[in-house]
C-alpha cells in the first residue's frame, strides 16, 4: 500500500465520488453530451471515458498493482481493491486478473479478501509460486505475503501470509499473527519477495520510510533481518522492488527500484531506481543518485516481474512493468467516478531492458509490450510531413498510438497537439523544445487544481537534430516514449470527449515529421 510522506493513505480508500469531478468537468459535459457514442454505458456524459487498451478496475476503486505471477501458463495479475469505494468505507482487497498477453484481461474476482480476520483489510505485498514446498502448503501453492494492520487498535504494519492451494484464485490467511512483526517504526510495509536460487532461501525487500531492509527467510514464515539501503531526501521510499537483468553486451545488474516522491527537489514522483551489485543480503549502487522509469506525473506503485514464453522459461534480458496511472495529490478527483461508476486506470504493460549510456553507465529502457501489435484494428500512415508552425492532421480520434521521428536543421522546439479541441484552444503537447523534452497537460483538463504539476521534462541534446516519439493516448492518459524509450513520460488527462483533433507544430524553424503513423487498437 502506498504510505503517505507524513500522513496516513487508509483513508483515502474510501470514496468521495460526489462532487470530485463534477465540478472539475462541468464545463465541459454539456459539449461532450452532444458527442455521443453507442454501446457505452455513461448517459450523463455523454460517452464513456473508460479506457479502450489499458487495463482499468471494473468497477468501484483501484490502486496499487501487485507483480504478476506466471501461473499454469498465464500472468495473474493481483491489485488493491475496495468494493466499498461509494460506501465511504476504507479497506482494500486483492483482487485478480488473468492474462495471457498482458494486453486483454479476464477478471476473476477477489482472491484475498479483507476483513476476514482483526487485522482488516490487505495493502501492498507479493505472491511467489513455492516449486519445492518451502513453507509446507505443497509443492506450487501461491504464497502471498502482505502488510496489514495488526488488529490491536492502532496504525502499526506488519507483514503477514496467506496461502492458495487452487492455484491462485483463492487464498486463506496463515493464522493472524505476523510472520514479521513490526519492530516499532511508523513505516513498514509493502514487502516484495524474491527467491535467491543461488543461496536456496527467500529474500524480501521491505519499505522503512527512507530505507529499503533485506530480509532472509527459508520457509516463507519466519524472517530476519539482514542488511539495508537507505536514500532520503525523495520522500519515503515505498513498494520496493529487486531484480537481476542482463544487458545486450552481456552485462549482468541488480536493479533495486522503489516508488519515491521527488517533486519538492525537481525530481519525479514515480519509480526510482538503481543500477549495481547484491551479494543477498547487500546492495551496492553504481551511483548514489537515483535514475527513474517515468518522469511524468502519474505512474506510481509501480512493479516488474519475469518475461517469460510458452514454456514458462524466462528471458533474462528483458523485464516487464506496469504502473498506477494516478497520483496521491488528488486521486479521488476523475470523470470516471461519475461517468463510468470507477476509478482505476493503469499504464500499458512495458517491456524493460537494461542499456549503455556513452558514458558507460547503464540505464532502462522501456517500450510498450509487443502484445499490442496483435489488437491494431486501424492503420493511418501519413509517410513524411513537413510542418512550419502548426498543421492540423485529417484524423481525429480519441484512443491511439502515434510514432514519428522529427529531424531539423535549425529548430526551438517541435511536437504534437493530442486531443485538440476543434477551436483549437485545448489540446495536449508532446515533443521537444530547446534542450528538453516534455509532456504538458496544461491546455486540457486534468486532476491537478494546484496547477504545480503541468509539464514534465527529461534531458534532451538538440545537437542530435532528430527525435524519435512514440505516443500512447487513451481516453484518461498519455505516455510518451522518447528515442526508444530512453526517458517516458506518464500523465492522467481528462480532455472533453469532443476534443478528437490532433496536429503537428514546430517553433523556430521548420521540420519533417518522418514516418508518422497512428495506430488504433481494439482490446
């Protein structure tokens, strides 16, 4: 479960659908009403704002995804669910999806229920498939290992086990004592647990506020402490996560990653991560600062897990990722609440690798999974466009993918217009400008009233004269993925249902927009 950099988050599984988004859309739902589209289920919108390809909760409240685990030849993919969102009641469950592609999912309900022992409901944690029967429940149960809540009427986390024999689907707690009992700090959770083959024992990393602790156990039940990474100063360190990847050159990395809030010194509020060495109960950083997967503002609680083919052999140069596309500033505030009767949206699923930076440090790059390919149901290709200034593409749409390569001579800034009003006064902007490149939500509606959180940005050399972007847009988001995925960048939008227009600009100077496709999916 996220925590909070000073404050409890329990209570904000609750609802407060009346009046989130209400007023924040209002302006807008008379427009969008007259723009309506069959087979959606959101009359007083108008149409739905339901994504078309990325996974979303189907009903009710949804936010931390927990790692995917390869079960009988297909992902079970685990998230916090509250059923009782509109009730006003806090808590969250676990609840299930199946995947064999990691693009369509197939709900199966709730698999760890909450409130079914004094403990309450169940946050953040990990299940892990035990092949040699370490904790006893036989050879291939699912074990899962979670924080909750010790029943004894306070605020203190702990870590605690439930087991499925169903392969699964179904989980029943291990009794309701902890299996790692708080050891008096305010911060203990979300513990993420992996097997180390190479020392045959169980390791979890745990978050404690601005540490990430290293735990060794050989039954799954019974934990001790073995070492610590401690970071501050990106706010406290939650939903950690450990891993081994191997890059192309055949460099083998530990990536030890966590969701950290970086915005009070100019750094992003999503995954953090480092590259370097862990001997099992250590991990050494190649740098002391941290690196991050997205520099948008909305893809938090993020995790990866094993890629792995039919078989269920895994590739070790390539990772998986997902993450929550909102954020904690204002994650009750969405049309879907209203429109949809949810609220829970997460990034396309990703596939990670490790890469060389010229300067000889290593980094990850993301693209989105390669599933996708198999649900394009409509293909524009436009070829090359040279733009001077700004050129309104014939297409409008309101969920799809657009690639292009842009390259100049002598240039300010160039992009693309997503989700364009038909006056042209709203839209969002993707691209590039001086020695940056962003993503700016600004000129749409969205979550954040404090107007803080507009544009993001990542390095950029405009010496290189060309850029690559490759730009997923859904009905409450977009991800830009800049040159091959070196730097992302995530944000919840909200644009009005009419604003389908989409165009090209430049500042400075004039470009070609090379290869300029879009791509539609139909999930």
């Amino acid at each position: 479960m996220p925590g909070a950099s000073g404050f409890s988050r329990r209570a904000l599984f609750a609802g407060s659908a009346a009046g989130t988004a209400v007023a924040l859309l209002s302006a807008g739902r008379a427009a969008a009403a007259s723009k309506s589209e069959p087979g959606t289920n959101s009359a007083q919108c108008g149409a739905s704002y339901r994504a078309a390809y990325h996974f979303t909760v189907p009903d009710q409240w949804k936010n931390d995804p927990q790692r995917p685990v390869w079960i009988d030849g297909e992902y079970h993919y685990y998230y916090l669910y509250n059923a009782d969102y509109f009730t006003g009641a806090v808590g969250t469950a676990w609840r299930l999806a199946t995947t064999g592609d990691l693009v369509s999912f197939t709900d199966r309900g709730v698999a760890v229920p909450k409130d079914t022992t004094p403990n309450g409901d169940v946050w953040s944690g990990s299940a892990v498939v035990d092949t040699g029967d370490t904790a006893g429940f036989g050879a291939g149960a699912v074990v899962v290992i979670v924080t909750m809540s010790p029943g004894d009427g306070t605020d203190s986390q702990a870590q605690f086990l439930y087991y499925s024999t169903d392969g699964g689907l179904t989980f029943a707690n291990h009794g309701t004592d902890p299996v790692l009992p708080n050891p008096g700090v305010a911060d203990f959770r979300d513990p993420k647990v992996i097997r180390d083959e190479d020392r045959g024992r169980w390791v979890m990393a745990l978050a404690e506020n601005d540490k990430i602790g290293f735990y060794h156990s050989d039954d799954l039940k019974s934990w001790t402490y073995a070492n610590g990474f401690v970071h501050d100063g990106i706010g406290v360190l939650e939903c950690p996560d450990l891993f081994r990847v191997t890059a192309v050159d055949g460099t083998v990395k530990w990536v030890l990653g966590a969701s950290a809030n970086g915005k009070s010194v100019g750094l992003p509020n999503t995954y953090a991560y480092w590259t370097g060495s862990f001997d099992g109960s250590a991990f050494t950083a190649d740098a002391s600062d941290p690196q991050w997967l997205d520099h948008g503002w909305d893809w938090y609680a993020a995790v990866t897990f094993e890629k792995r083919d039919a078989s269920g052999a895994v590739d070790a140069a390539v990772r998986y990722a997902l993450g929550w596309v909102n954020n904690w500033d204002y994650a009750d505030t969405t049309p879907t609440i209203d429109c949809d009767g949810f609220n829970g949206t997460d990034s396309v699923v990703r596939e990670i690798t490790l890469e060389k930076a010229s300067d000889t440090t290593y980094y990850l790059a993301s693209r989105p999974v390669a599933g996708l390919d198999s649900y394009v149901s409509r293909t524009a290709n436009l070829g090359d466009v040279t733009v001077d200034g700004t050129k309104v593409l014939d297409y409008t749409g309101i969920s799809y993918e657009v690639t292009t390569e842009i390259s100049w001579s002598q240039l300010t800034g160039a992009g693309i217009q997503l989700r364009r009003s038909p006056d042209g006064g709203r839209h969002i902007d993707a691209g590039i400008y001086a020695d940056y490149a962003f993503l700016n939500r600004r000129n749409t509606v969205n979550a954040d009233t404090s107007g803080k959180w507009q544009e993001s940005h990542t390095p950029f050399d405009p010496s290189a004269g060309t850029v690559r972007l490759r730009i997923l847009v859904d009905r409450t988001s977009v991800e830009m993925f800049v040159d091959d995925g070196r730097y992302v960048h995530t944000s919840q939008v909200f644009p009005y249902l009419l604003d389908t227009g989409l165009a090209l600009f430049t500042i400075g100077g004039s470009a070609v927009f090379r290869n300029t496709v879009i791509r539609e999916f139909t999930v």
